[in-house]
C-alpha cells in the first residue's frame, strides 16, 4: 500500500463516518493522547500508559465565527491525569483498561469580581479488546470495543447542594460503549510511519435523564525518527460529537465540528517513551454560541513489560 492509498482510504473513511453530520462537542471520555496506544501487542506484553493533560477554553463560536461580544466565561480550564493498561493475552486479542482523574475543571465567570467554580473527580472507566484482523509486510489493521462505565452514578454537586452544571461534571455518570479502529503502515525506504485511529463513543442515560452525544474521534498521524532517541510525530485531529440530549429534547449550545493539529515529540530510552505534544485548532464549527478550546499541553510515559 503506497502513501497516496493510505491517505485516499483515510478520506474515504471520513466521509464515510461524517457523511449528513454537522457537528461535534467539546470534549469526548478519556482523551486520546500521542500515538504509542496503537494495535495489538506480542503475547504476554504488558504495556502501562500515563499522561498528564491540560487544556484552556477562552473563544466563544457562534457556528463558525468567533464571538468576541460573548464574555459570560472568562475562560475555562483543566487538569487531567490518567494511564492505560494493555495486556496482550495472545498474538490477535489485546485487553486494555482506561482510567483517569480530574484534578481540576475550572470556569471562571466574568462578573466583577471574578467567581470561580471548579470541581474534580474520576472520569469514566473503560475495558476494551482488540483484535488484530490482518499484520503484514508494514501494515497493520486492528479494531477494538469495549464498555465504558461510571465509577459513581450520582452527580457532583457544590457546596450548597446544588448540582454542578454538565461541562463540570468529571464523569458521564452513565455507561456507554468505545468502538475503535486503527490502521497503521510502515515505509521503510522513507522511514516513515503513516498511522490512523479512529475512535467512537456511545453514552447512555444517567440518572438525571440526561445523555452526552455520540462522539467521533478520528486522527491521522504522521512519525518519523530524527535519530536513535528522537522521533517527531504530527498528529490532525477531527472531533465531532452530535447533541446532548435531556429527556429525549436535543440540548442547545451542544455539539461541534473541530479539527485540530498536534505536533508530538517523542525521546526513547531503555526502552521507555516520553512524549511532549500541544494542541491547537484549526477548524471550530459549534451549534449555537460555546467556548471552545485555545490550546492543550499533553505529557506521556509509556513502558513495555515481557511477562
């Protein structure tokens, strides 16, 4: 498979998973970070993933057009930790678990003086399988699911007993499925290696009646070794997620269509990964008025066990 096929299949894809679809939400489960979760594993590998990622929100969208008028938010933030753990039962079947942790989701209100609401918990969990269809001569086609589940049904509520809004909730508070497919080619004479995954979650109702939109996550990434420790990595990112909805009524202000570019780079040692990647946008299309992210700074530490 030549470059020009890798690139046609992956727009093929796109326009298969987005075709009558208009747009997506801010932010999906667990994030996708870096590039080094990819496939399945040799059989009794262990591989253990953690990251840290922080993410700031000051641009409101109406549609596709910025909203500097719009000051309700100052700006909004977060910090997230997590890991993965992947397990390769045989050559085909690969298990993983998901798992991360807010320390901090902020919004500052633009009121004078400035008001603060922040919160922090789990995120949902998630175990997965991953089989590997087909492996040869550089390439590589691998699909996955799983179940995605809440630690605590019961959303988070402030001091005064109120329950915080949607976009402070740390979790869904819901179960929902993860579906993935990646496909991954390697060419040796250009020593570069041409990767897509992509990635769908599903949620359902929580207790509150209320169900986060399907979201759609597909990403092409692009890596390259400068030398024997280094490698660098670009990574463009399309997230699109449709409505909330509440007691079966499609939610205002939810859903979007986003593209983003990540540049990753990647040091090996002793056989462990460290990562360092930020995020920006390129494309930001939302449903009525939101804000949306400026930029994120992600760090990643993966180490390969044989077991």
């Amino acid at each position: 498979m030549h470059i020009k096929q890798f690139v046609a299949l992956f727009v093929t894809l796109i326009l298969l998973l987005h075709i009558n679809k208009i747009a997506a939400q801010c932010c999906s489960g667990n994030p996708v970070v870096g590039s080094t979760n990819v496939g399945i594993l040799t059989k009794h590998n262990l591989r253990i993933i953690s990251f840290y990622r922080y993410n700031y929100s000051d641009a409101y969208y109406d549609n596709n057009q910025r909203r500097s008028d719009i000051q309700y938010l100052k700006y909004t933030n977060y910090h997230y930790a997590g890991g993965i753990l992947a397990f390769g039962i045989t050559s085909k079947f690969t298990a993983e678990a998901e798992f991360g942790y807010y320390i901090q989701k902020m919004e500052i209100l633009n009121v004078d003086p400035l008001l603060k609401v922040s919160s922090a918990g789990l995120n949902n969990g998630v175990v997965s399988l991953k089989y590997g269809i087909f492996k040869k001569a550089g390439f590589e086609c691998t699909i996955g699911a799983g179940l995605k589940f809440p630690f605590s049904t019961e959303l988070q509520k402030d001091n005064n007993g109120n329950i915080l809004s949607v976009t402070l909730q740390p979790s869904t508070n819901a179960y929902g499925g993860v579906f993935q497919l990646y496909l991954q080619k390697f060419f040796e004479q250009q020593k570069l290696r041409v990767l897509l995954i992509h990635r769908t979650e599903t949620n359902a109702y929580n207790i509150m009646y209320y169900m986060r939109g399907i979201a759609l996550t597909s990403s092409l990434f692009l890596s390259r070794p400068i030398n024997d420790h280094w490698s660098a990595i670009l990574q463009i990112r399309n997230e699109y997620r449709q409505r909330d909805y509440l007691y079966d009524q499609p939610v205002n202000a939810t859903g979007a269509m986003l593209f983003f570019v990540a540049p990753q780079i990647n040091y090996s040692i002793k056989k462990i990964n460290f990562s360092l990647l930020g995020d920006l946008p390129l494309y930001r299309n939302v449903n009525e008025k939101q804000i949306t992210s400026k930029y994120a700074i992600s760090f990643i530490i993966t180490k390969d066990f044989q077991l």
